[in-house]
C-alpha cells in the first residue's frame, strides 16, 4: 500500500494481500481440521491421555486463522474508507 498526495492509503494492491490472507486462514483452519479429527481417532481407539494432548495442539493454527481474519478485515475496511473518500460528489 502507498501513500497518497491526499493522505490516503492507496489499496489496489491489497486484493493480493486479501487473497493470500484466506488462503492461509484455509490452511490453518485445515490443519486444525486434521489434529482434531485425529484426537477423536484416538479417543475412539481408546488411547483417551493422547487424543486430550492431541487436541491442544491446534490452538496455534487457530490463534493464527484468527489474526489473520482480523488482517483481512481491517484491508476490507481501509478499502471501504478509500473508496468512500474518493466517491464523486464529496
């Protein structure tokens, strides 16, 4: 994002930063997915002390999905803003 003679923040190149931000958000959240269907597997199986250390182990991923979301939402808002300010008529 560039400044521009207004003060505004030029967003055109953020739609890249949206996408790959989702695309992340996606992936942590699969991962996350994946470790708690194995902690289930595990539980089911009867092996119950693996699956509760199995099931803490997604927190990161989802701390980071959750970050992540939050990034995407403030581009989205700073966009809105942008095209607010630079609306015809004002």
């Amino acid at each position: 994002m560039s400044e521009t003679t207004a003060g505004l923040t030029d967003t055109s190149e953020a739609g890249l930063s949206v996408t790959a931000a989702q695309a992340a958000i996606s992936a942590r959240l699969t991962e996350a997915s994946a470790l708690a269907k194995a902690a289930l597997v595990c539980a089911h199986a009867g092996y119950e002390r693996e699956a509760v250390r199995i099931v803490l182990d997604p927190d990161v991923p989802l701390s980071e999905a959750q970050t992540l979301h939050g990034a995407s939402c403030l581009i989205g808002r700073i966009n809105r803003k942008a095209v607010e300010a630079t609306a015809p008529g004002d």
